[in-house]
C-alpha cells in the first residue's frame, strides 16, 4: 500500500479519518468510515468516541505511522476484529486468532434462544459446546447462568487454548473445561443444553466467500462439504446419545438448511422443534428436544 501523504504540521482527525476512509473506500471496504474511526481510535490508543469530540487534534508522526500500518492491513481485508484481536460477543471481550471463527452477531441468536427457554437461570446445567472454536457461546450463557457448568469441545488445539484463555479472562474458568476431539465422539454422560455452531457452507461456495471470511477464518469452521451438511449427519446422532431428558440443542444453521437439518435430527429420534430469527429475519436456528422435554421449553 502506498504511504499516506502527511502534511509537515501533522494531520488533524478529521483529515486523517477523510484520507483513511477513502484509502478503505478504494479497496473494496464495505463500512470505510466507521473502519477508520476504529482503526484510528486503535492507533491513538484511545476511545473512538474522544475522537469524534476533537476533531481538530492533530496527529504526531508516531501516531500516523500506526495508523498507516493498520490502514494497511484492513486495505489487504484483515477484518478490525483480527487486527484488534478481539470481537464483542454477547456484549462480553472474545479473544480470537487465526485458530477461531470471528464471532458473528448473528450467532448471538442461539444464546437468546437457550436462555428464553430455560425456566431457571439458577439451575444447576450441564451445557455441552461442540466445535467451540472462540468458546463464545459456551462462555456467554456461563456468564448468563451462575450455576451451569460447560464443556468445549473442538478438533483444534490452537482454538482451544484460545477458549481457555477467554474462559480466564472472562471469570469463568472454574465452570468451563475444554477437551480436543471430533465432535461429541469421545463423551458420555447426560447433557441439559447442548449447542453447536457447525461449519455449513457448501465447498463450492467457498471461493465466492467475501476476503474477510475466506483469508482469514480458519477453513475448517467454515466448510460443510459438498451440501454443507457434512457436520450435521455427524452431530445429529452424537447429540441425541448426549441430551439429557428433558434436554435442548440449538443449533446454527443457513436459513435455507434448516428444513433437512431439522429432518437429520428427526431421524435421529429428536422432537419438540423450534425455529427462531436473527435480526435480518433469517432462519438462524434450530431448536429439538426429546421425548422428555418440559413444557416450558416448547416455543
């Protein structure tokens, strides 16, 4: 990337945001505005909002040099959240790496839907996390649910050393474990909510994936073989051997999946289903039960 252009008195913000913005713009960027505002705010080490208050401060050149690197790499189409190392999930700080999926908003859909469901909040669950990755929906109904207890599980050790370490750094280390292995493969017992968030795009549209997702998100949460279906013929059976009775499972899924998804768990002998929404109305997951399942959880 060409070096920005700096005037000998320095930048103010405002050029610094008009320069950066319309750098992103030519790249391809879908949101170059707001991206240099966050970017900038990293750079300076301060509060997006400070910046939008002064306008006028002018940057040094050690501050526009580090904005000119971050630039750089959002140019290339490392998302903000890569260059910053976190995303917000939940309202809660998720560390992520090259080993995790970013977190998406939408995914938030299937904590809301658990929790609606669940009568209550100070029961003592056991709630089972299969393909973990960033362990973002395992921490953040911990952190809802005071007296449940989870299990993470995932296939890469590199994800879960970063799950691990947003368990630490979220409090909740001392009610969440982590273990290495293919889906629910190695686990018995009995579990009360079980989630999931698969890899389900279909192979041959992956290439087609935006640069942010397809350079950047490991390819194993992302691929579902050739009708993105792969992860759910493996976990249908797995969680309906794992759900306790009366248990739940929520998982996510691609809208126009959601009707075979929901025959591969029938099959394998779950009921009670239900279907909720993100916020672009798109079916986002789905919910089965068992023949135990409480009245109270039927939506």
């Amino acid at each position: 990337m060409k070096p920005l252009a700096r005037e000998e008195d320095g930048e103010t913000v405002a050029q610094a945001l008009a320069t950066g913005a319309a750098r992103l713009r030519g790249a391809g960027v879908a949101a170059p505005r707001r991206d240099a505002l966050l970017l900038l705010a990293a750079a300076l080490e301060v509060d997006a909002n400070m910046l939008r208050l002064r306008p006028e401060r002018l940057l040094d050149a050690a501050e526009w040099s580090a904005f000119e690197t971050l630039l750089s790499r959002r140019a290339g189409r490392e998302p903000v959240s890569r260059i910053a190392g976190t995303r917000e999930f939940w309202s809660l700080p998720f560390k992520i790496t090259r080993d995790t999926l970013d977190p998406r908003p939408d995914s938030e859909t299937l904590v809301e839907a658990v929790l609606a469901r669940i009568g209550d909040r100070g029961a003592p669950l056991d709630i089972l996390d299969l393909g973990t990755g960033s362990g973002c929906l395992l921490l953040a109904l911990l952190n809802e649910l005071p007296a449940a207890r989870g299990l993470g599980v995932d296939i890469s050790e590199g994800a879960l050393k970063v799950a691990r370490e947003n368990a630490v750094a979220l409090g909740l280390a001392g009610r969440a474990d982590f273990l290495c292995a293919p889906w629910g493969a190695a686990l018995g017992g009995a579990w009360q909510v079980i989630v999931s968030n698969p890899p389900y795009i279909l192979s041959g549209e992956l290439p087609d994936l935006a640069p942010e997702v397809q350079d950047f998100d490991p390819p194993l949460a992302l691929a579902g073989g050739p009708d993105g279906l792969d992860a759910y013929r493996a976990l249908a059976p797995e969680i309906a051997r794992l759900m306790a009775a009366g248990g739940l499972a929520a998982l996510e899924i691609e809208t126009t999946q959601i009707d075979t998804v929901e025959a591969l768990l029938r099959t394998a002998g779950l009921r009670d289903f239900g279907r909720e929404r993100d916020l672009a109305g798109n079916w986002r997951c789905l919910l089965a039960g068992n023949a135990a399942r409480p009245a109270d959880w039927r939506k």
